[in-house]
C-alpha cells in the first residue's frame, strides 16, 4: 500500500516515517500526477494560507478533490485540517472545502502555547500522545461528522466517511496508531472499491 504525504510544506519526512511505522510505503508528493498510484492522502501542517497558494500553483486543489470524490481517503494534520474545511473563520476562503467542519486558525494560541498531551481517540485502543503546535479547533461540525476526540470539551480529531483530520501533529512522537487508523481506513475504502 503507497499512502502519500503532499510535500508542500510541513512535516513530510516524519510522516513518512510515520506510516512507513505504521506498516506502509510513504510517498513524498510533489505534483498531481503521482495521485494515481496512492491509496490514501495525507497533508501535513505548516501554514493553511501557504498551502493553499502552493496548491493552487501546482495543480493540486482539482487533483485532490478527484482524488477525494473517488472515495479515497485524506487525513489532514494541524494546517492540512483547515485547508481540508468547508469553512474558515475569520472570512479566509476555503481550500479543498471537502469535509463538513468549520474551524477556527490558532485557536489554542501562539508558538509559545505549544503544547503536548494524552488523548483518549475513537477507534484506538491507547491513549495517543499529542503535539499541539499553534493548533487550529473545530468550532462545528455537520451531521455526517463523527467526533474522534476532544481537549477541554473542544473538537481535535473528526472524520467524514473517508475523511480525517487533526488539530495536533500525529507524526511528531514515536506513536503510529494514529496513521495505522489511516491506513485501516485505505484498506476499508479499496475493499469496498473491489
């Protein structure tokens, strides 16, 4: 199984590292073209605006929604969370506006208020080690979404279907249950494909 990581900006390599933990092939994507080979998506932090011009420039915002419109599975991490969001607050136009969340940029504070910590996750069996840095918050979510966790009564971890996001770096520590959760849902989405 290839699961890519659009390499943009953010964390790449430490996701790949990441899923290649968790059991699969990372792929550093760099244009539209490689989609075709990969079972699932991941875009990883860094800055939403950025990367959402960056998509713009190179093709990625139609390639990632066909991608995404033939079932297969994207998992946004901190920015790639709000560049996955149907709605921005503050009036930023949305990116790939797949998934039915609304979301509030650096919701939790600065760089300073960068923090990390447990947190109970549907779906996985430990609690997962999270990294919140200048982390955004899911504000509301539509009747298709499912709450995966919660810090302080606040949405951090949703998913739609096929669709995951976090407001928290997942690739940041040495715990891969969340990309093995990822790649469970790649195997659910070709399954159902067959």
């Amino acid at each position: 199984m290839k699961v890519g990581v659009l390499a943009l900006q953010g964390a790449v390599a430490e996701h790949i590292r990441s899923i290649e933990h968790a059991g699969a092939e990372g792929v550093a994507v760099k244009h539209p073209g490689q989609l075709d080979e990969l079972g699932g998506l991941i875009i990883p932090g860094g800055e939403s605006t950025t990367i959402g011009k960056l998509m713009r420039k190179y093709g990625f915002i139609d390639a990632v929604r066909f991608f995404a419109a033939q079932g297969k599975p994207v998992f946004g991490t901190c920015a790639g969370l709000i560049v996955m969001a149907k709605e921005i607050e503050g009036g930023e136009e949305a990116h790939l506006g797949l998934m039915d969340i609304k979301v509030s940029r650096n919701a939790f504070g600065r760089q300073r208020e960068s923090f990390e910590t447990d947190l109970e996750v549907k779906g996985l069996r430990a609690p997962l080690r999270a990294v919140f840095i200048r982390a955004p918050l899911i504000t509301a979510v539509g009747d298709s979404v499912e709450v995966l966790s919660t810090y302080r009564e606040e949405i951090v971890t949703a998913r739609q279907g096929h669709l995951l996001v976090s407001s928290f770096h997942p690739e940041l520590t040495d715990d891969s249950s969340l990309h093995a959760y990822f790649l469970e849902m790649i195997q659910s989405s070709e399954a159902a494909v067959k």
